[in-house]
C-alpha cells in the first residue's frame, strides 16, 4: 500500500481511504493492548479454575468424611439393634417423664452397669448443676453409672459437653497391674458388650446431644486435648485404671487441662495404689471435700488453684518460687 500511495498526488484523500501511517500506529497499541489485557484475563481464569478444583477437592474430602461417618453411625445401630434382639441384649432404658433430676438418676442408676453408688451420683449431678462453666470429662466411663447422672445435669446447661474418656480395651485396663484378682476379672470382663450398653442408654435417655465419645486410654486423649490449645475443663471425674502409676499420671497429667477455680473429682481414694494420686491432688488443689461412704465407696473433690499471671503479678510468682525452693 505504501508503493500505491507513492505514485499517487492525492495523498490526503488516500489517507482518508486506507488510513495514515499515524492511524496504524494507534490501530497496532491498541491490538497489542488488548492482546495484554486477553493474556491477563487468561491467567485470572486459570487462577479461578485452579481454585475451584482446589474448592472442589475439599468438598469431595468432606463428602467422604461424612460418609465414613454414616457408615459408623449405621454400624453403631446395627450393633445395638442385634444385641437388642438377642439374649443378652441390654434392656431398653426409660427415663421417667417429668423434670425432677434426682427422680431421673433414681429411676435410671439401678438399669446401668458400673459401680456408682446413688449417694454419689446424685453429688456428681449436684456439682454439675452447681459449677460454672460447661466443660465436663470423665476418664474411665465403663457402662456410664457416673457420667449419666452428670450428663442428666448437664443436659440442661446452654452449651454443656460431656467427654467420655474410655477406650473399654481388656489389654489397657490391665497394662499397669493393681492386684491379681482385679487384674484377672478386667482381662476376661466383656468390655464391647458394656460398651454397647452404655451408647445405647445414652440413646435412650436422649443424651446424644450432650456426649461426646473419646474411645481412647487417657494418655492418648490428654494429647489430643493439649493439641487444643486453650481447652479446660470445668469438671473432670477420674475413675480410669486404679493401678499407682496410672492413677497418679491421670491426676499430675491432667491437672494443667482444668480451668483455674475447676472442680477434680477423684474415685476410690480410699484404695491404697490410689493415695499418691490423692496426695499429689490434696497438695497442689483446695479440698472441696472426701466422701467415704463405708463398703469401700470413697470419693472427694478437688478445686484447681488460679494460677499467678507472670506479668501481672511478679511478686506472687516470687513467693511461689521461694515456696517450692525452700
Ligand atoms: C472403675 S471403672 C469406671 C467406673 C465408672 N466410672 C462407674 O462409676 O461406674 C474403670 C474404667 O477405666 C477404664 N480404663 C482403664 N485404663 C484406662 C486408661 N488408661 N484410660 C482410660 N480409661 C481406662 C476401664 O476400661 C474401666 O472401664
């Protein structure tokens, strides 16, 4: 077009035809700015698309979680359906209708499996509905004679959880040895039948909602727990393995989990592989108060002490020091 252009006099008008040299110029920025602007809109939707597989990916993730438990939760009633249905099937647990909590745990205490007496279960519930805060943990659940009652109290708290701390393991309850009877009786004892008969009254007497199941050794919980960084408990029952180290390890272990001002509850302190564990609580805690009911039933009751914050108060951080120093 150029050489056209050359040899012909009316340059004027054949700029106006096909357009000066200037137009071109302008024509070509503006085609290589748009040809910029489609390479951006290209990357911008590539990055869009790579965050929707990314979106899409966690969502099938989350599927297959809710799956997995769907397929626990229906295996858990099939269980429960087919013990119901056989011989040793545990009997169907009714509350009584109405309000009143004590009626509740008088009613349900006899048709559960544990060694809970009533006087106890009525103070557990008592110190449920009394405490502050909602965070509630029992370590060493076996049938739920303890944790129902205080579950029963709970239910009626905004927001209240009940973790059961319990892996019902023949091997776990005898890894550390008490005595050779007890030990031979929590070898042969049936743990996933007394199992069963504990999910299933928490079924029946509507405490879904408030229990939380931890099937694991409290060890294995408490890192769990630690790893929530900031969670305490309110109230906490320890009634897992009687043997001298574990109880004592349940007690030191646990302790730095509880909320200033919470509430430890410690089972059978009466028993002599239990008293370094009750030592161990009687000097770092405030005694709420011991029970021993006579027939070997004993309990007592623990409030944390509020830890001196170091920033705030170096002076009492001071005379913590010379107490432990001294
Ligand atoms: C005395 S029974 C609990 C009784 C129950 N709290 C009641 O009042 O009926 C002790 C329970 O602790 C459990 N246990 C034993 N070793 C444990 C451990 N290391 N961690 C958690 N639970 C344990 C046993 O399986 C058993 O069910």
């Amino acid at each position: 077009m150029a050489a056209l252009k050359r040899n012909m006099p009316m340059n004027g008008l054949m700029d106006r035809v096909f357009g000066s040299e200037a137009d071109h110029a302008v024509v070509k920025d503006y085609t290589s700015l748009l040809e910029q602007q489609a390479v951006m809109y290209q990357a911008m939707l590539a990055e869009q698309d790579a965050k929707i597989c990314e979106t899409q990916a966690v969502v099938r993730a989350r599927e297959a979680v809710v799956r997995e438990r769907e397929t626990v939760v229906r295996e858990r009633e099939a269980e429960i359906n087919a013990l119901r249905a056989g011989r040793d099937a545990p009997g169907r647990i009714t509350p009584p209708p109405g309000g009143d909590l004590a009626d509740c745990i008088r009613a349900v205490l006899p048709q559960l499996e544990g060694w809970c007496s009533l006087q106890k279960a009525l103070w557990l519930a008592e110190l449920v509905t009394k405490m502050s805060g909602t965070r509630i943990g029992e370590i060493g659940v076996y049938g739920g004679k303890s944790l129902i009652p205080m579950a029963l109290a709970a239910r009626n708290r905004p927001g209240a959880m009940v973790y059961a701390i319990e892996p019902w393991s023949n091997s776990v309850a005898v890894e550390q040895a008490t005595s050779g009877d007890n030990d031979q009786w929590w070898r042969e004892v049936d743990l996933n039948k007394v199992k069963l008969g504990f999910i299933s009254a928490v079924m029946d007497c509507g405490l879904a909602g408030v229990v939380k199941l931890i099937e694991l050794p409290s060890d294995e919980a408490r890192c769990a727990f630690q790893a929530m960084r900031g969670y305490r408990f309110d109230l906490l029952h320890i009634d897992g393995s009687h043997a001298e180290g574990q109880a004592l390890a349940d007690v030191k272990d646990w302790l730095p989990l509880m909320a200033p001002d919470g509430i430890l509850v410690l089972d059978d302190i009466g028993w002599e592989t239990v008293t370094k564990a009750r030592d161990y609580l009687c000097a770092a805690c405030d005694v709420i108060g011991e029970v021993s009911e006579g027939s070997g039933v004993s309990y007592g009751a623990y409030r944390t002490r509020q830890a001196p914050a170091l920033a705030e108060k170096p002076e009492a951080w001071a005379t913590l020091l010379s107490e432990v120093l001294a």
